[in-house]
C-alpha cells in the first residue's frame, strides 16, 4: 500500500510554481542542473545523498561531467507525491550552494 497519496495535475502545477527549472516529463519530475565543474556537480550529489538518505526517499539521477539529471517519483504510489516535492525543494537548496 501507498505511503504517500499520488498529487493532482493541480497539485503538481502549484508545487511546480515554487520550483524554477522543474518539470514533469515522464509523469516524473525533473531537472537538469548545471554546475561549473564536474567537482562541482559531484559534490552536489554527495551532499545531496544526507538529505536523500535522510529522508529514505531516493532519486533517479545521473551525472556526465558537469551536469546532474534528476527524476523524482514515488514508486509506491506510482506517481509524484509530497516527498517528490519535498526532495526537490531540498536539491535546490543545495543545488545554490554548490553554484
């Protein structure tokens, strides 16, 4: 059973409101972040991984030199919910720190 409720297209677009550069594609949400180096884009990913594992709620991503690819979707509840949310207002957070 979902721990999570799957949110509404409307609930997606006001949360998509407070967070530049996001969008749904895929029926997930996603970002490409860019960094100056691959330094850079890799710290980004290892001081992402506290709040990530914090939270126990784990991205899909990938890294090629400087960029990060991020896909956020909560598998149990087949859809993007308030934890996807959550970890993307947190990568943004970071994400300004490692710029």
């Amino acid at each position: 059973m979902a721990r999570f409720a799957k949110l509404t297209e409307a609930e997606i677009a006001s949360a998509l409101e407070g967070l530049s550069g996001w969008q749904v594609r895929d029926g997930k949400l996603h970002r490409e972040y860019t960094f100056p180096d691959f330094v850079h884009a890799f710290g980004f990913m290892a001081a992402s991984a506290v709040a990530i594992e914090a939270m126990n709620h784990h991205p899909e991503w990938s890294n090629v030199w400087n960029r990060v690819v991020v896909d956020l979707i909560t598998h149990d509840s087949s859809g993007i919910t308030i934890l996807d949310v959550e970890l993307a207002k947190k990568l943004e957070s970071l994400a300004e720190r490692m710029a």
